[in-house]
C-alpha cells in the first residue's frame, strides 16, 4: 500500500490537471491533524459527496471533534472525488486517501460512512472500491477496516446490508465511543491472547459480535430475511441469539455543545457557514417528513447556549453567514427571546442569519425583521401542498387565508421575492390538487401586486413526495412516472406564462431512484450493486440516462420489478424489510395516523397533548433522569407510574389492524 | 492605515487560486479582529489588494498584499493577532505600515523570481545548452491562449544550478509589470520540460523603490 509521502508525490503531478484541485488537498483552519502513530485507533470519516458538499455537513464536524477530543484515537476525513479526480486516480493507482494525513482509507481501523439520503449508496461503494476495500462486507478480513454507516437513510438499512458491516441507528454522538471503545477491548484481547501487541490481529467476526450488542448497532450479518411468496418479507430474525431481535435508535438525552470549530475550506464551497442546531426533533408530525418522526424527542437548547456557540463559531470560522437549525424554527420555544439576543450580540458585524422552516404567519416576518436580513434575499415558506383538503392530509394544516394574508405581509414588507415550496404526489392526490398550486401561486402573486406593485416576484418549487419508511406514509405508493410527467407538464403550461413566476421541479427519474432505494429490502443490495458496476454514481446529481443504462438493467438482472418498490400499495398487515430496526416511533402510531390522515383528520403538535408515539415508553428512564424543559416530551416522573402510563396509551391507540387496503378508498 | 503583509503560500495551499486567496485573507482578518475597511457601494468589498497572482499549483515564500483598516494598529500586533488565525500553509512573515498616497501595490511591481525543481531527473549538460540557447536568442515568439507575444524581454534571468548531489535545477527572475508578464511554466514548456515533472515556488516578489 501506497504511504502517504508516495500519496503526495502522485497528487502533485495530477492535481493541475482537475477541476479545483483545492477539494484534495486539506490544510484547512481548524482541521484536526493528530500524531498517527500515538493513536491506537483511527476513524476515517466520509462523506460519499463532493467536498464542496460534504464539507458543510455538521453531524460528521460533531463526530469527527468527538474522535479527536479523545487521547487514544483520531479521526480525519474524505470525500468522493469528482469523475475528472477519480479517472486520475484509478489511472494513477492512487488509493483514496484522507485529506488531512494523506493517508489511504484502507490504513484505518474504522471508515465511517454518512449516509443521509439513498442516492449517495453507488457513491459509497465507488468509494471502498476507490480505496482498495472489498466491496462487500463477506469479503473483508482482518486486514481491513471496519466500515459502518449512519445517518438518515439507516432508518431502513438493508439495501446497503451487504457492504456496510455495521449501521449506528439514530444519534451518533455516544454510540460512536462505544464503538472505539469495544474495537480497542476486541483488538487489545486478542493481542493479550497471542502475545503480540499488533492492534490489527483480531478476528473480524468476534468484533462484529461485539459491535452488535451495542445499543442501536446493527450488524446485519447476524439477521436474515425470509421473504413470502409474493415477495414481501415474511421476517427478518438473528441468526444468532446474542444480538437484539430489534434495534432501537440511539438518542443523547442533552444535546452536546455545538461545535465551534468549525472547518474553513481554503476554496468556495456550497455553504460557507456556520450552522448551530438550536432544537431536534419536531413535535409537528407532518405525515411526509421523515426527518420529524425519526429525530424525535424534541430536545431544545438553552438560547444563551445558541448565542455564545454562534459567536465563538463565527470568530473561529470568519464566515459571513449563521444557519440557526432545525426542522422547525417557529416551534422553538424561546424563537423571539433568541432572535433578539442574535441580533443583538451582532449588532453591526456583517454577518447574514438564516432561521429556515418558519411557520406561515406573520410573527415570523417580524422575526426576520428583526434579523434585519438583506430584503434581497426572499423569504421562503412551505405550504407543501396547495389544497386545504391536501394540507390535512399530511397533517400540515394551515387555511388558504393565512397563506394569503402572510405573503402579502411579507410583500407589503418590502421583500420583492417569496419562495413557496410545494409537492406533488402526496397520497390520494387528484389533478385538482396540482391545480390548486397553479391557483394558489397565481392569487399570491396577485395579492402582492395589489399590496406592492409590479416589481413582486414569486419562485415556486415543486418536488415529488417519496413515501419514506417509518413515517405514516410509509404504506402508500408512489406516484407514477407518467402522473408526474402529466402534473409537471400542468405546471409548466400554467405558472411559466407568468415572466414573474419561476418554476423548479424535481427529475422524475430522481424522484423514482429514491422511491426504489428508500423502501427497498435486502435484494436490493444486489440491484445497487449491479448499477454501480454499470456506472451509477452521484446520483444525486440527476442523470436520467442512467436510471436507464445502469437501474432498469441492474432490477432486471436480478429479476425484481421496480414498481413493487414504488407503485404498490402496501398491505395493512405486510411486514416491511425495516421491521427490526426502529426509531422508537411505534408502527401502531403511524398506521393510526396514516388512517387518520384518510378521513382527513388532523393532530395537533404533540407538545400540547402527547399522543404516546413511542418516544416515552422507550426512553422513560432518559426522560426521568433529565427532567424539566428541554425535552418538549412530558415528564416522567416514577418508574410505576411510566408504566401504567404506558400500558394505558398503548391500548387506547391500538389501531385496527388486518383491514384490507382496497377498500379504504384512496 | 495601509498595511503591508508579507507572508508564504506553501502545502495545501498551493491549490487555493487568486480570488479564493482573497477571500481566504478576508476571513483571516475577521478572526483576528483586525477593523477591515469597506468599499461603499450596494456590495461592500474589503480593501485587501494581492500584489500579483501566483498561479495554481505554486508554493511562495514571498507574496505580498496591502489591506487598509478603519484603525492604527501596531504592525507587530497585527502579526500576533493573525498568527492563530490563518491555515497552516500561509505564514506571516512581514508586516509594515505604508503611507496611504503610494500608488496601488499592483502597479508597483517589477519582477519576480522563481525557483522551479525537477521532480525527474534531467541531463544537467543538454538543459544548460537550451537555457543558453534560449538566453541568446533575439526574440522567442510563443502563442498563449491564442494571443502571440514574445518572451525573450520578460526573461531577466535564467540559471541553471547544479547541486553538489548531482540535483539540477532552475532559478530565474521574470518581468511581472502590468501586461508585460513572465509565466515560469511558459519558459519551462520552452525548454521542454513538463510542468507536471517540476515543483515552482516564487521566492521574491521584486517592487519599484
Ligand atoms: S412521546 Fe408524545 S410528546 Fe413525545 S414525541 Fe411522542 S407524541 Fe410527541
């Protein structure tokens, strides 16, 4: 293998030869670069984008500043290189290496994948093949690293079963040093044993056991599926009895502190921020959303705490813009008292602050008002859907009237651009519904030319809704590719008259890949594998000819029908390829609330009335133990008294369940 | 007041262009907490001026700007403070106040010196008589991005320096005036030798006095 000096020496006769090489080089303020060899462990942690992307993301800056703060292990990072990067590399054999030592992936004892949406799964395995790593995880041994992943699209981890060897399920912040800490227990054992001090001789599959009984560690090696004759699965079971028949998410019952350090590329990337999470989870329960249902319990940080993170962090970085996240600013308790302290402690500091996801109503253009944000800018809202009758379907309920109301507030105040975003293909959707966003996006346009003149512009996004496991949706079927074509060709023909309306939508084809992937079992494995080999990759970044040269031929490969991924309806009883995994939101609770959403009822947010989700009954003693205000969960007070609590929420929300779909009437 | 910064480019940072540098300078003043002054205008641009682009893949021990800033600071505070704040390939290593009436440092530059190593080996005798055949040449018309020019003026000197180890290499000092600029990897090209093969850093940057 390849040493770093080696490494440099091929970089510098190729990087001149890529666009912006600045994305492989590292050295930038505030990445960590540790003494190799006085770490007994060494994480590798990917992010299978590009670096312009992957740079900003802040859950691997929270794991990586996790890693480093430890004596005993350090961490660095890598990306995917671009395709310009990667022909020069294969045809240099150089191994993919990480930025900061230079050193090859393969080197490392752990690589941890992140994994947030499924069209990074061909990234991930270009990138262990791009490393010398066996693609699939049977074909590993001692002699390599460990390769684990976690993230949002580990909510349903089997159609990367085969090469991730083990899936940290829900938040990483603990599990992963309880993952470094069984490697080093595994590791130094079998030293101890053989009396050789090499930390790489272990057995692989002793460690993977270790892993497994960690909680929220999948391994999927030690479960099998059996699948029904009509292909669903019939279950998915351990094959051994010392790992958990489900796992559960991890969550941290206190949010860590942000981190300040954050990393500043020495290149322009696609956010040159610094973003402090001020709230997780959300207590909304938008159907849609599978973020809101999987980040659950809303846990909330101290608004002084905001404060003085997003300043120490825009004095460490230099950059020109704060991004206060969460899935839901408005809905942060202290939302006025942390605008006006922002504002307050960068009075006069150039510095641009975003709070996404604000609630359509008017308190919320006073809160960007009081962030005295560039009216240039637009302001974005999400009605996500342009029919009252839709809106209570996906449980995001708002009337016309306070659209219409707010946007000409906002036109009134000055700012000449809204950003509306819509969806299409939500369940039971009909062709009135895609012509309520025409109707919609025209009277507030209208309304605001009334209200301020001529100059109002309105940009509306439409994407496509992809049913996502583990939310109320999770049953339903996806809408058709030729349905999109026809309700994309209706917008077009309709909102692009209008020279002050801009329309963006989303590919079909990218639309229907994340459909396949999002709730495909473990043959899927198979499927990504086959396309990987036929040269998918960065799909995310939306090439419709290779849904045809490499997906369609990679399904029939295989023998497996795309459309029983997408366009089924799944049965009330059928038993999902997720099943053993879980994010504490019980399956109860969403059938009930996806035939809820049928009859068009609404739930309100669950701070005020808790509907027993799941969330409690599964972190009773992490709620007891941290009482008061930040979970936005209500208290737990006695053991007992959890447990009748519970008993009682469940039998009341036991939903009916066997009922044939046909004739729910969709 | 209008300070001067000299400081080094090397490592990683060999890769961060002209326009990412200035950015990069920007940012850096700001963790210092230096009181960078501010064009007017709809879109305010800092007063940070590069004295001469180095191109990509370049280290340098010798780059310079000027920055005004709304206060007078001490020309040693100014390095201390940004010491911390830079990544780790730009060092500091000057900082002088200059008078506010000198013309724009762009326009005061002259020349540049450069030393390029060879990364393969080359025959030390055969590049000695190209570099002396080119030194005596009237003219050298080369064509760059489709515009012709010459390139025997902008070549001030050319040496080739054969280490006691055997190692060759080059040193040469080029025009860098305002449309009259000498490119390290031109001349190389000249005398045959891949850029990719060779490792260029600007030592000095060589100004009007
Ligand atoms: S346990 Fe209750 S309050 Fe907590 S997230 Fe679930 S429904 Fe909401």
């Amino acid at each position: 293998m390849l040493n770093p000096e080696q490494i440099e020496a091929k970089l510098d006769r190729i990087l001149l030869k890529v666009q912006k090489p600045g994305r492989y080089v590292g050295g930038e303020l505030n990445s960590t670069l540790k003494d190799w060899d006085k770490a007994q462990t060494r994480v590798a942690f990917v992010f299978p984008d590009i670096y312009d992307i992957g740079i900003s993301n802040v859950g691997l800056k929270i794991l990586y500043d996790q890693i480093n703060q430890r004596d005993d292990a350090l961490a660095e990072r890598a990306y995917a290189p671009w395709t310009d990067m990667e022909a020069l590399m294969r045809e240099h054999e150089i191994p993919l290496y990480t930025l900061e030592s230079k050193h090859a992936l393969a080197c490392f004892d752990l690589i941890g994948f992140t994994l947030p949406y499924e069209t990074l799964y061909t990234n991930a395995l270009n990138i262990l093949d791009l490393a010398g790593i066996p693609v699939r995880s049977a074909d590993r041994d001692e002699t390599h690293p460990i390769i684990i992943a976690g993230g949002h699209s580990a909510t349903n981890p089997e159609p990367m079963h085969a090469f991730i060897d083990a899936f940290a399920i829900g938040e990483g912040e603990e599990v992963i040093h309880d993952i470094i800490n069984t490697i080093q227990r595994v590791k130094g054992q079998k030293s101890k044993v053989d009396g050789d001090l090499r930390p790489s001789t272990f057995d692989r599959n002793d460690l993977l056991l270790a892993l497994a009984q960690i909680p929220g560690v999948y391994v999927p090696k030690f479960y099998e599926t059996t699948y029904l004759e009509d292909g669903t699965v019939a279950h998915t079971q351990p094959t051994t009895p010392e790992v958990p028949k489900v796992v559960n998410k991890r969550i941290v019952a206190k949010l860590l502190p942000p981190p300040l350090k954050f990393i500043v590329p020495n290149i322009e990337v696609v956010h040159n921020r610094v973003s402090v999470e001020i709230m997780r989870g959300c207590t909304r329960g938008c159907r849609f959303c599978q973020a809101g249902m999987i980040t659950r319990p809303v846990r909330e940080r101290a608004v002084q705490e905001v404060v003085d993170a997003a300043d120490a962090a825009v004095r460490s970085t230099g950059f020109e813009e704060l991004a206060l996240m969460s899935l839901s600013s408005s809905d942060y308790t202290y939302v006025n008292e942390l605008v006006d302290a922002i504002s307050k402690r960068f009075e006069g500091r150039k510095l641009t602050v975003a709070l996404p996801s604000l609630r359509i109503e008017s308190v919320s253009i006073d809160l960007m008002d009081k962030l005295k944000q560039h009216r240039s800018g637009g302001f974005t809202l999400a009605p996500e859907a342009a029919s009252e009758r839709m809106r209570k379907i996906i449980n995001k309920f708002i009337p016309d009237e306070d659209i219409i109301n707010t946007t000409r507030d906002i036109y009134t105040r000055g700012w000449t651009t809204i950003k509306l975003y819509f969806m299409i293909g939500h369940p039971s959707e009909t062709i009135e519904d895609v012509q309520a966003i025409v109707d919609l996006s025209k009277r507030v346009l209208a309304e605001g030319r009334k209200a301020a003149g001529w100059k109002v512009k309105l940009n509306v996004g439409v994407s496509t809704f992809v049913p996502k496991p583990q939310t109320p949706f999770q049953w339903v079927s996806c809408d058709t590719r030729e349905n999109i074509l026809e309700k994309q060709a209706l917008l077009k023909r309709q909102l692009l008259k209008d020279k002050n309306i801009k329309l963006s939508w989303t590919k079909p084809e990218d639309t229907l890949l994340e459909a396949w992937l999002t709730r495909g079992d473990r043959r899927m494995a198979e499927v990504i594998y086959s396309a990987w080999k036929r040269g998918a990759k960065f799909d995310a970044w939306g090439d419709e000819i290779k849904v045809q040269t490499a997906w369609l031929p990679a399904f029939e490969e295989h023998g497996l029908d795309p459309a029983f991924y997408t366009h089924r309806q799944r049965r009330t009883d059928e038993v999902f390829p997720w099943e053993h995994i879980t994010a504490a939101v019980r399956k109860n609770f969403l059938f009930q609330d996806f035939r809820q959403s049928l009859e068009g009822q609404i739930r309100m947010d669950c701070r005020l009335n808790c509907y027993a989700c799941g969330i409690l009954p599964t972190f009773a003693s992490l709620r007891r133990e941290n009482p008061g205000e930040g979970w936005k969960c209500p208290e737990v007070k006695s053991p007992a008294k959890v447990k009748s609590e519970k008993l009682a929420m469940v039998s009341e929300q036991l939903p009916v369940v066997g009922g044939d779909f046909c004739e729910l009437n969709w | 007041m209008r300070a001067r910064i000299t400081f080094s480019k090397q490592g990683a940072l060999r890769y961060t262009g002209h326009l990412d540098l200035h950015r990069l300078w920007e940012r850096a003043m700001r963790r210092a907490d230096l009181p960078l002054s501010y064009s007017l205008g709809f879109h305010p641009q800092p007063k940070i001026s590069l004295a001469a682009a180095l191109p990509l893949g370049f280290s340098s021990l010798g780059e310079v700007l000027d920055v005004r800033f709304n206060a007078e600071i001490p020309t040693e505070e100014i390095a201390a403070r940004l010491k911390d704040s830079l990544p780790p390939d730009i060092k500091v290593t000057g900082v002088e106040s200059v008078d506010e009436r000198e013309p724009a440092l762009q326009t005061q530059v002259l020349s540049a010196t450069y030393d390029a190593h060879l990364t393969e080996p080359v025959d030390g005798a055969d590049l000695m008589r190209r570099v002396e055949e080119m030194l005596m040449a009237e003219n050298l018309p080369r064509e760059r991005r489709n515009k012709s020019y010459d390139m025997r003026p902008l070549i001030e000197i050319l040496n080739v320096i054969t280490e006691s180890d055997g190692e060759v290499w080059l040193q040469m000092k080029l025009a860098a005036r305002d449309g009259a600029t000498g490119r390290p990897e031109e001349v190389l090209d000249a005398l045959g030798i891949e850029p990719e093969y060779t490792r260029v850093e600007r030592t000095r940057l060589i100004f009007q006095r």
